[in-house]
C-alpha cells in the first residue's frame, strides 16, 4: 500500500457545454455535455463524456469508465477546489488529462434526484433516505445501453466499469456488485459503506463489508485520504475485504476528502480492461430488491418488506439460496415465495432432476422439473435457507460449519470447526481425502486434511478442521475444502468470522424492555428502551434482551456474538451516527432472543462489540460477557 501526495490546487471553474479541454501535458480531450430519454425515470437526464482526442477520425472502439459524482455536484459540476474534470486542482491530475492521453471514454452520469418537480435538490441519487422513486441502480443498465449504441464503446463486461466519489463512491461499489456481468473492475474514491437503499416503501441498509462476494471475477479498488472523514469505514471494510477477495487492492493518499490520484486509479481500469477476469465458474450475489436479474439467472419474489435475496455458490449444478430480513444472518423471511430461473443450461423440454435440502431441519424433497424450449429451469421456493442441487448426480455442497469448545473464534488461539458437507445430489458421493486451503497469509492450518465418508442422497456429514489465526486483529478467515475422487472434483469456499482477545466486562446491564440513558447518534445520552420482557434486567425465556456496557453518563448497546444455542441473533437494530460524523453509517445492536427452551440456570457465554465515536478514527471495543437465564 503507498502514499503518494494527492491533495489538490484550488482553481477555476467547469467546462463549457461542449467542447475540447486540454489536460495537464497538452493533450486534448473531447467533453461534451448531453442529454438522452430515460424509459426508467420517463425524463430526460444528463450526462457528461469525455472523448479521445482521436474520437472522431480514429474509427476505434475503445473501454468506458461510468463515474459517479458526489454531494451537491452534478454531471457538469463539481466540489469547489476538487475539481476532477479539467483544470489545476489535484495538480492537473484530472479526466481531461488522463482521457487526452489515454484510449478511455469517461461517462459522469448525473445523480440529480429532485422530490418535487424543479426542486433544487443537492442531494443525489435515492439513499439515505430513500426519497423518490427513482432507483439509480435499475438506471444504469439503460444508461450503458444507450452509451454503447450511440458511441464506439467496446459493449462488453470485459471494457466497461464504474468509479464515483463519496456518496457515488458508494453508488460505483453497489452498481458494480449488482451487475458483475455488466462490469469487470470498480473502483470508490472515499465512497460510503453503508447507505438506506432499495424500493421506496421497504428500503433496507446496505453495508459494502457485508457484500464482499457480490465481486467474484471483479477487480475492485479502494481510495482512501489520512485526512479523510470517512476513513474508519474504509478500514473496516477493507478488514473483510483484504481477505476475502483476491483480487481487491487500496490505496491511502495524503489528502481530504476527494479524488486524489486519478491517473493511477483509471490506469487500474485500464490494466483491468488489458487483462479482465473470467466470468467466475460459481459466483454468489446479494440483492436489495425483489425482483432482479444477474449472470443470466433471474430471481422474482413477493417479497413486500425490507430484505434481501442471498444466492450462495450458484451454478448449473445448483445454489444455496435465501431471502433474510439483513445480510448476511439476519431472519429469514420464510412466508415469502421465490421463483428463480436459470439461464439456457439444461436440453430443451428435457425432465431435469432438482433436490432441495432445507437446511433448518435438513427435510428433503426430489423435484422432476422440465426445461422450457430455450432450456430454462424455473424453481420455486419459499424464503427459507435451502440447499438446491440440479441433476442426478453426485452433488457436495458445504452447508455450515460450528466453532467447537468455544463461544466464537479467537485470533491466536487455536480454533477448532465442525464443517457441515451435505450431498444434494441424486446418487451418493464417493467417500473422500479432503484438504484445507486458504489464500488468507498469517493462518496457521492445524489440521489441513480429513476424510469424508460416502454420503446418499439428502444426508449430511461432519468433518473437522483446525486452524490458529496468527494475526491478532484479523476479522475473518477465508478457507477451501478441496479433494478429487473417482473424476468428482470439489472446491467448496467456507468463510469464518474471527475476533480479537478481549477482557471480560466488568459490568453490564441486560435490557429487556428497560428504559436507560443510552448512547445515541455517537454521542448522545438519551432514555432508550430496548428489549421486550418483564423489565426485571435479567434474562428470561421467550424474552428478547439487549446488552448495554457502562461509558461516563450512560451505557452503550452492543452487537453480541455466540453461537449458544439458546441464543437467536438474527435481530439488529441500527444506530445512524449520520449527524455526529455525516457518513450514513449506523453502530448496530442486537437484539437476541433467548428462546423459550432455554433451560433456567444456563449461562451464556458472548462477546460484544461496541463503536466507541472518536472521528474520523472511531474505536472499536470488544468485551466477553456470561449471564445467567433465570
């Protein structure tokens, strides 16, 4: 990671309406301010392009860039003293400069998002709140359609992909993981991780950390500032990402709040497009809205209340599939219905064999679905966690895993998992030598190899694995079960959660439907009832409590961590510190269940995570509490 100096020059103003602007060497880039009809908004909308200064006589194709700007600016305009189309700021380093030298188009699609008609309205897009009806991410295929039938693009994944800045920064990452078969590299100038996003009516929080997967077969690229307020989120994403995408890199300028370094980030597109990534052979996607479609899969749902659809390790052999109240663990939303469709993969009209494995309670059923005349399957399943395997054959699939002789895992103790295989398949798999691997340096792999046994149809089995974190502040541990028998190869992703050693608390309170002086908004004490109970402080049966860890004046509610199974933690709640710190983002609180066969005397062993405010370097603290249900 380096730190080249990136902080801008105040200078002049915008570019005019059409025209040539020179870059920082001389060069001349065409800019050209337009306008086309958007069938999804029913308006007309802007955009600004910067053309090659060959464009017009070379008769090339050549790759596009989509860049999302930020608050208060707009496809012609931006932050005064930060301005990254043309001019001295950043040191001349700009579009103009790099376009002007460089086979690229760039693309500033305009973000404006009025609430009434003529409304001056500097806040773009649809998030944080979720204002209008105009969904900006359901604008960008139409928007890349018309570019590449009205300009000499390249039309293909491979040559396209989205960059933005701050809350478009946000907008690149969330576009770009919700079309990966539209976009091959992604890069976030100090973009936003998290925003309240989705359909108006039942818009939902989305966190970037949270999405890692969506990027399979994506490079992605992250600019971040020392003098940057949005920094901490960007460490924490990066504490996910760093080790669960291989192919994601970051960058720390010394500067604010910007677009330092745009020469080496469109550099990275432009490598990018020289050498792009194959569509990924099994890919996994999480979708804010009910309807969507990706890789050629289509998902419809009649889902009426925040959520999100959750498609784990798809291919033409099957899925794991899921709709959940948050990602990646909240509530499954089971009374909804799902219809998914899969690309033409299958013989027209043939009989194709589909297995679903529940795997709440591990209930089977054998499905005879028959492809349509282009050689679609359409499979319908409720909202709960299913494993889905297409096909008569073998089919492994890694359902889950349990940390054994402990309450989570622990960065530099030994961990020991309990990794849950289960064959949804139509014959049983051969038994085999399975080995451990993980692309994650500073995992020590204890126990590396194991044997599952030969498994029938529908039955699970449960193969150990070991290892030791090495790094005391790691967040996550990405591995592989790999093994081959008999031709049948396996490659299967598993993805540990990790944390820090902590101290135990030294007192705490247990909310459950108190009203106590709690943190809110970063920093502010205020009565809050959490929980729903007897009020009595203690844990009960049947209760949903909360913990609440002494600070000064007040107590701060914590998100808890246990895989104690008397405890449901698939409820949360969120603590917007948007107007302490003006990120968008939220400190969350669970809010667990102690579910009502909890036997009267267990202790429950847990660990909580608190946001302690110190921006633009908030604290995370980490806390092990044990509690009696009485």
């Amino acid at each position: 990671m380096t730190t080249p100096t990136g902080r801008g020059r105040l200078a002049a103003a915008l570019f005019c309406a059409a025209g040539h602007a020179t870059g920082a060497f001389g060069a001349t880039a065409i800019v050209l301010d337009r306008t086309h009809e958007s069938q999804v908004f029913h308006e007309t909308r802007h955009y600004r392009i910067f053309l090659p200064p060959g464009y017009e006589t070379s008769g090339k194709r050549y790759p596009v860039v989509y860049f999302f700007h930020g608050w208060g600016e707009r496809y012609n305009q931006s932050s005064a003293g930060h301005n990254y189309d043309q001019g001295t700021d950043y040191g001349g380093d700009n579009f103009a400069s790099f376009v002007g030298t460089h086979d690229l188009i760039v693309v500033r699609w305009d973000g404006y998002n009025p609430r009434t008609p003529g409304e001056n309205y500097v806040r773009p897009y649809n998030i944080g709140p979720v204002e209008t009806d105009r969904q900006f991410p359901l604008y960008f295929p139409e928007l890349v359609g018309y570019i590449d039938a009205t300009y000499r693009t390249i039309p293909d994944r491979e040559h396209r992909g989205t960059s933005g800045l701050s809350m478009g920064g946000f907008m690149s990452s969330w576009v770009a993981g919700k079309y990966p078969d539209l976009v091959s590299s992604m890069s976030n100038f100090m973009g936003s991780s998290e925003f309240v996003v989705g359909p108006r009516g039942f818009p939902v929080e989305y966190r970037h950390e949270e999405m890692h997967n969506n990027y399979d077969g994506m490079r992605t690229r992250m600019i971040m500032g020392t003098d940057d307020f949005i920094q901490f989120y960007h460490r924490r994403m990066n504490l996910i990402w760093d080790y669960t995408q291989a192919h994601h890199e970051s960058e720390v300028f010394q500067a604010d709040h910007g677009t330092p370094g745009i020469a080496r980030t469109m550099m990275f597109h432009m490598h990018a497009f020289a050498d792009p990534l194959p569509r990924p052979a099994v890919w996994n996607h999480i979708d804010a809205y009910p309807e969507f479609s990706v890789w050629g899969w289509k998902v419809t749902t009649d889902r009426k209340e925040p959520g999100f659809t959750v498609l784990e390790n798809v291919s033409h052999s099957g899925f794991r599939s899921c709709i959940r109240q948050w990602a990646p663990s909240g509530r499954a939303l089971a009374g909804v219905q799902v219809r998914i469709t899969t690309p033409s993969l299958y013989r027209p009209g043939r009989e194709v064999m589909v297995n679903l494995i529940r795997l709440r309670d591990g209930q089977v059923r054998h499905l005879r679905e028959r492809a349509d005349s282009k050689g679609r399957l359409t499979i319908g399943l409720d909202g709960e966690e299913y494993e889905v395997g297409i096909g008569s054959g073998p089919n492994l699939a890694l359902a889950g895993f349990a940390i054994e002789g402990a309450a989570w895992a622990t960065d530099t103790e030994p961990v020991r998992v309990r990794a849950r295989f289960v064959n949804k398949g139509g014959r049983a798999t051969a038994a085999m030598q399975l080995r451990w691997e993980t692309p994650n340096a500073g995992v020590r792999l204890d126990a590396a190899t194991a044997t599952i046994r030969l498994l029938p149809p529908g039955q699970s089995a449960e193969v150990p694995l070991a290892f030791t974190v090495l790094d005391p502040t790691r967040e996550i541990v990405k591995l592989f079960a790999v093994g081959e028998k008999a031709g049948e190869k396996v490659r299967l992703p598993l993805e540990i959660p990790t944390f820090p050693a902590a101290a135990q608390a030294g007192d705490f309170r247990i909310a459950d439907g108190l009203s106590l002086p709690v943190y809110q908004r970063g920093e502010t004490v205020e009565p809050l009832t959490l929980g729903t109970g007897n009020g009595d402080g203690r844990a009960n049966p049947g209760e949903r409590i909360a913990i609440l860890l002494p600070e000064g004046d007040g107590y701060r509610a914590a998100e808890l961590f246990t895989n104690d199974a008397c405890i449901d933690l698939t409820q949360r709640e969120s603590d917007g510190w948007g107007s302490y710190d003006h990120v968008g983002a939220s400190a969350k609180i669970s809010l667990q269940l102690i579910r009502g066969n909890c036997a009267p005397g267990h202790w429950v062993r847990a660990l909580a995570r608190t946001q302690l405010p110190d921006k633009p370097n908030h604290q995370i603290r980490y806390s092990v509490v044990e509690f009696q249900v009485r």
